[in-house]
C-alpha cells in the first residue's frame, strides 16, 4: 500500500516555514513531528515528500538517444557506412542513395570496408531508427555536405600573388580561327585571366585550344608579364606567386621549369571535394569575378557584331578591359589601377626577359636513345645527330616554342638541330597536281641515255638536254632523276647499301633527305638535297621501293608507289 500523499500547498507552506529556521535548529524537528502526526505518516515519508517538491521531472525517459535494439558502437557503424553510401552515390545534381535502398544493400550484399565486411541481419535496422540517429550523430546528409566557411585573404603589395585560370568564352567558337587541327573539330575559343590579388587588376586574352593547353598558357602569361603597347594598360612584371588550381597546365613539367626560371612561386588551392563540403570557385573567387564581370558586360555583345577571329576579339577584349581597371576598388576608395600603381613593392617591379630568353626556359629534358644509325624520332619527326653518339643515352632538350632540338651527352651539349619546311608528295591530289606539271611543262628529252632529266644547262653542254625546262621544275628533277638513276643502277647490278638511306644521282652522289623522314604511310618528304655516299633504297618490308615512272604517275599511286 502506498504511503499517504500530502497536498502539494500544504508541502510547500511547511517548506518556507521549515527555510526560515537555521539547518540545526530544534523547532524544525518539532514542526515536522507535528505535521506527520497530523497526516498520520512518518517523518521520513514527510521528509522524502518535501525533497521531491523542488525536484524537475525529466520529460524523457532515462535512457533517451541510445539505441536499444543494438548496442551503440554497432548502431553507430552502421550509420557511418550509410552515411558514406550517401555520399559516394551522389551526383552533380545531388541526388544519392536513399536510406531504405542503403538498408537493402547492407542487409542483402554487404558493404565491405577496411574493417571487413559490413551486413546486419535483416530487420535490425528501419528506416526511422536510422534517419532519427544520422541526424543525432551528425551523419545526415545536410551537415555533412554544409559548406566550409570562407577565409578571405589580401596580398600587401601588387604582383605578390597573382591568380590564374581559364574559362571557355560564351562564344565557344570563332568564324575565322586563325589555326585549327584539320583532324579535329574547330577548336574552343578559351578565355586566359590573371588577376592581381591586391588591386584586383586584370588582363585576359582569347586562345584557341583544344583543352588546357600548356603552350597557350606560357605565351599568355609572356604577355601579361610584358610591358603593353598601350601605356594606359600599366599592368606588367613578373609575380612572386602564381594561385591556380592542379589542372594540366599546373603538373606540366615544362611549365614548372619556366616559372622555376622567373622565380615565381605556384601555390595550388585545395581541390574540388567529393561532398561538395568545398567548392573551388570560392578558392579562387577574384579571377572568377573578373570572368563574370566580362561575360555578363562584354561578351553579351558579341549577338549584335562577332568578332572574326582572336585578333579582333582581343583588341576589343583589351579595351574593356582598360574600363574595367578604372572601376572602383572592392574596398579602397579609388580605382583598381590606382590600387595597383601605389601598392607597388619597395624593390620594384621584375621586368619580363625578352621572348628569345624566355623559349629557351621552355625547353624540357628528356632521357632517350639514340638508334643505331645515329637518329632519333621526336614527334614523329626523324633527326640525325652526330655519329659518335650512335647508340648513346644522351639528353634531349626540345623547344616548346620552335624548332630546335638539342642533344646532350656526358656534359657535352650537340646542336640545335633544326627541321626544315617539308613538301610531300603523296596525297592523290598533288599526285595528280605533280603530273600535270610534268606533262605540260617543257620539252622532256633524256640526257646523252644517262637517264637524267633535263637541266639548266645549255644544249650543246656534255650530259646537257635540248631546250630548257619550265621554270620552278630544276630541283624537282634533280630529284626525279636521282630517285630513277638509283633504281636503274640496281636493275643493273650495282650492290649499294648505307645507312644513310637517301637517293642516288646518275653520276653514283647519293642525294640524302636532310634532317627528316616521315613514316612510310605519310609517303616522304622531299627535302634539302646534299652530297653523301651511294645508298641503296629500301622499303619498311627490307625489300626494293618501287619508283613509279611520269606515266605511272595515277590517282590514288604515291610517288615512291610506298
């Protein structure tokens, strides 16, 4: 039977008369033996009624938030690995896995992990239950994926950090490109920016690429670090910091080497997370402002008058440009080229080097072999080399900006080894060009029966032809008639073999192509003509090249017949 319960006015009227006593007092002992005999209970039951009175009642039950089906450290598991699912599932647009498809897959498949495999038995785990303690723990989908907050940051000085990227323009494509890859499609009108993180000063320019292209990026920022033709444009000198991101043109070699050369620093900002927790617009928000700015204010132009190619584009880029540096600063009271012009570091500007200097930074070394017969193909290109470096691992450093190759080898630099202007005869189509030439050119009458094509000699000259050719036809029948004396030497007898692998005159002078092959399905490049010993003509199969004869010469027949 339960003890009798007092009303809770008459506990707390004996509780204010009970708080205005001293702790020890003796009347506090007679006033609660008087009110229990009165209520006919006994003092500890008055006394336990009064310590309850004050007490708060908890709205929840004792063990509210810890699982009870399982034991915490497992619920908790669980919820990491759905958490994980959610996040690994998810898409651009945000959409993932729901928590019931999680359930099924962990209670049907399993999730393996470091750990080992994840599977709870089927019915342990419901949707609520699980929703309820995701949001407890902070694995739900909101927190998890709640955006970092931003740091701004300020340079001190102007050129102490610039930032770089590249966005393709609105335009995408231009009507006159003044380059494209005939194999590929037109290539992406890319718009180039630098921003100056303390002024907030910019300067872009268009380039035609096909993705981030290493080249195009040196050249812009040759010209951003260039003094400008235009005084107004005061921008100029090279910066101690370049901030990008860790794209191609970031982890290209070459490109590391030139700024290494400049002394200029690059600092990478953190990528782009999985859980979209980090956005790298906000890393780099300056440059992206400036490109904003552009498209909004000055590309949306472009549907009144389009520009025809990069040349009209940049001049009129670059005269937006010179209004967009006069616009206020984000935070100081005067201009953004001000900004720049009177933050300048105490040393000084870095002038940029001249443009001969700076190809030379971008050249990349690279380890290779030389072929037994003292050549090497770089880019599809065969170079020879000195022939004492036959066979050799030597060094190669090749120019990203022109044509040069140099060769090095127990510290001794060999070069530069230059490709020259190829014409090919090969296609159906200069075949055919060729033919016509031939045909209807001059009087074609052989030489004394050496079988030399006419020359520029006169008639009546030893090994000379009647009549003169058509003008611009002399080096081609040198040509012609080197190639068809080396063949008929061999019909004859003739044993000749070399490395050189070039072509034979009538007189037994081989005719080397200098410098450069190209591959046996691109037919061969007729180049400059020189001198060396007799060689034997020879196919990719080490058998004899078949030399068509003028009247052989049809559509769709190469003129080596390769």
């Amino acid at each position: 039977m339960s003890a009798k319960r007092i009303a809770v006015e008459v506990l707390i009227d004996l509780r204010r008369r009970l708080d205005r006593l001293p702790s020890r007092s003796p009347e506090r002992r007679d006033i609660v033996r008087q009110a229990a005999k009165l209520y006919g209970i006994s003092e500890s039951t008055l006394y336990r009624q009064l310590e309850k009175l004050y007490r708060p009642k908890a709205l929840r039950r004792a063990d509210h938030g810890i699982p009870r089906v399982l034991p915490k450290a497992q619920m908790l598991r669980y919820c990491e690995v759905i958490a994980a699912l959610k996040i690994r599932t998810m898409n651009k647009k945000g959409r993932h896995i729901s928590t019931v498809r999680a359930i099924e897959v962990l209670e049907g498949q399993g999730i393996e992990i470091p750990d080992g495999l994840v599977r709870p038995e089927k019915g342990q785990l419901r949707k609520a239950t699980v929703n309820r303690y995701l949001k407890q723990w902070g694995f739900d989908h909101r927190t998890l994926t709640y955006q970092a907050p931003a740091v701004r940051f300020q340079a001190r000085h102007s050129n102490e950090c610039w930032q770089l990227d590249l966005s393709p323009s609105d335009l995408k494509h231009l009507e006159e490109p003044l380059w494209h890859d005939p194999s590929k499609d037109r290539p992406i009108l890319m718009l180039y920016s630098v921003v100056d993180d303390r002024s907030g000063v910019c300067y872009q320019e268009y380039r035609n690429v096909y993705g981030e292209d290493v080249e195009a990026a040196l050249r812009f920022l040759f010209n951003a670090m260039s003094a400008k033709s235009d005084e107004e444009f005061a921008l100029q000198g090279i910066p101690a910091m370049l901030y990008m991101d860790n794209g191609p043109i970031a982890r290209s070699r070459v490109f590391q080497s030139v700024m290494a050369y400049l002394g200029v620093q690059i600092q990478l900002h953190m990528p782009d997370s999985k859980a979209k927790h980090r956005h790298t617009a906000r890393a780099k928000g300056k440059v992206e402002r400036a490109f904003r700015t552009v498209k909004e204010a000055h590309e949306v132009l472009y549907h009144l008058r389009e520009p025809k190619d990069e040349g009209q584009a940049n001049e009129r880029l670059l005269a937006y440009l010179k209004t967009y540096n006069d616009h206020p600063h984000r935070s100081e009271p005067h201009s953004r080229m001000e900004d720049w012009q009177a933050n300048l570091p105490l040393e000084g500007i870095r002038q940029m080097c001249s443009w001969e200097r700076f190809c030379t930074f971008a050249r990349e070394p690279e380890n290779r072999k030389i072929g037994i017969d003292a050549r090497i193909r770089v880019d599809g290109t065969v170079y020879e080399v000195h022939a004492d470096l036959a066979g050799e691992s030597v060094i190669l450093w090749w120019g990203l900006f022109d044509s040069e190759l140099f060769v090095e080898h127990e510290g001794q630099r060999y070069g530069p080894r230059r490709s020259q202007k190829r014409t090919h005869l090969c296609s159906s189509k200069r075949t055919r060009d060729l033919r016509s030439r031939l045909l209807s050119g001059a009087k074609r009458k052989r030489c004394g029966g050496n079988g030399r094509w006419g020359g520029s000699g006169d008639s009546g000259s030893e090994g000379g032809c009647e009549g003169e050719p058509h003008a611009g036809m002399q080096d081609l029948g040198l040509v012609w008639g080197g190639l068809a004396s080396a063949f008929r030497g061999r019909r004859s007898g003739i044993v000749v073999g070399d490395a050189q692998r070039g072509a034979v005159d009538a007189d037994g002078d081989a005719m080397m192509l200098q410098a450069v092959e190209q591959g046996i399905d691109q037919g061969l490049a007729l180049e400059q003509l020189v001198p060396v010993r007799v060689v034997e003509v020879r196919g990719d199969d080490r058998g004899l090249a078949r030399v068509a004869q003028v009247h052989e010469l049809e559509e769709g027949v190469d003129l080596l017949g390769l």
